[in-house]
C-alpha cells in the first residue's frame, strides 16, 4: 500500500498563476482533507470530503477549490496564487466508522508564490 | 483565543530525560485528543489518541487530558535521539474527523 501520495512535492509559482496539487489514497477512505501548515501555526483545514462528490469548507478555504470525482483522488486547486498562499500543503484520509481522530497524512507538497 | 494552545519551543532535553509536552483547549465540548508526531519533512503521524478524562499510556509515551482544566500533557519516558520530532496535539472538532491543531512543539533529544 502507499497510503496517501501527494504531487509535486515542490513546486514554485509566480503571482497570478494557478495549479493544482494531486492528492490519491489507495486505502478506500471516503473521507479525505486538505490541510495547510505555516511555521509556527499548526495545521489548518482547508477543504474536506466525505466522499466522491461530497465536499465541504474548512477554516482557510478563501482562494482554494477541490473536486472529489472517485473515492482516490481530491485534488486541490490554487486559482491566482498569492504570496500568503506560500506554505506547506498537506492530504488526508480517514475511515468514515472510526471516530478517533486518526488521520493518514502524505509527505506534504512545499509550495512557494513569489 | 486559539481553540488549542501549544508551546511551540523548541525544547531540548539530553537523552533518558522524561519530557512534558503540554497543550490547553478552550471548547468544552472537545472529548476526543490527539497527539501527531511529526518527523521533519514528513507528514503527521497519529501517536496516540485519548477519550475524556484520564490518563492512556503506549510504551514509553502517556497521554493525559485533565478535562476540568482543559489541559493536555504528553509525557515521554526515557527519551531517544529518534524522539526528536515536532509534536502536535489535536482535538476532533465536529464529526467527519475533522481536527483542530496545536501549533506543534519542536522537540531535540540530544544523545
């Protein structure tokens, strides 16, 4: 199993400029989350899905969109990136029957707006 | 008032010394408490997890939640040079295992 994968792993952008960072798990999750971590401030929920077709906004969504087309992928869309977008972006999936807060997180994807 | 507090250090212990990593929440209504270690340049990984009040222990590692004071502790025995880690404690905040976050202690065990 690889868990979750999260692509790139860097990536670098100029103002005004938009990507998407990929995010699959292969654990047959159906909740997944995006979660963006700045030095000092923790992690903070973006956006999450309860399952394909199913999303919803966290704390930080302002200037993000996802999409959850299949139980794998959510994909996190960065429309006319900011410098305040700069930080470290994290995936997640968990079992929807475990109330227990377990949360399997990729390796994060380092994004830079300068 | 952040909904979870956390010290973010960094702390710095020798190995073998027995270290407190510590958190307070606001939300009374949280019931459900983390702790993530997270290694650098890697993602969290869950460490333990707590329901209420008490104490649960896993090896060298306790987690204890003192709901009257709305206090989290991690404690670490006999620490290692592996143990170096950044430590989030976390609480799941409405259903769908959605998690607030402390904002993560560094921690360096030195041999």
């Amino acid at each position: 199993n690889a868990g979750v994968t999260q692509t790139p792993k860097f990536r670098i952008l100029k103002i005004g400029q938009s990507m998407t960072l990929q995010c699959a798990q292969d654990m047959n999750h159906n909740y997944m989350y995006w979660y963006r971590q700045d030095p000092g401030m923790g992690l903070k929920l973006i956006y999450y899905s309860v399952g394909a077709g199913i999303t919803d906004k966290g704390e930080v969504p302002n200037g993000y969109n996802v999409s959850r087309s299949t139980t794998e992928d959510f994909p996190l869309r960065l429309e006319l990136a900011a410098p305040s977008q700069t930080s470290v972006y994290f995936c997640a999936s968990s079992y929807s029957d475990r109330n227990t807060g377990e949360l399997f997180f990729g390796e994060g994807s380092r994004l830079t707006v300068l | 008032q952040k909904e979870v507090e956390q010290d973010p250090g960094p702390l710095s212990v020798p190995e073998g010394a027995i270290v407190s990593l510590n958190c307070t929440y606001s939300n009374s209504a949280f019931q459900y408490f983390m702790w993530y270690r997270q290694y650098s340049r890697k993602g969290p990984e869950l460490l333990m997890y707590t329901y209420s009040s008490g104490n649960k222990e896993d090896g060298r590692f306790t987690a204890q939640v003192d709901k009257s004071s709305k206090y989290i502790s991690l404690f670490i025995r006999d620490s290692q040079p592996s143990d170096s880690a950044t430590y989030l404690c976390a609480s799941l905040s409405g259903g769908y295992n959605k998690l607030i976050f402390g904002a993560g202690t560094r921690l360096a065990v030195h041999p």
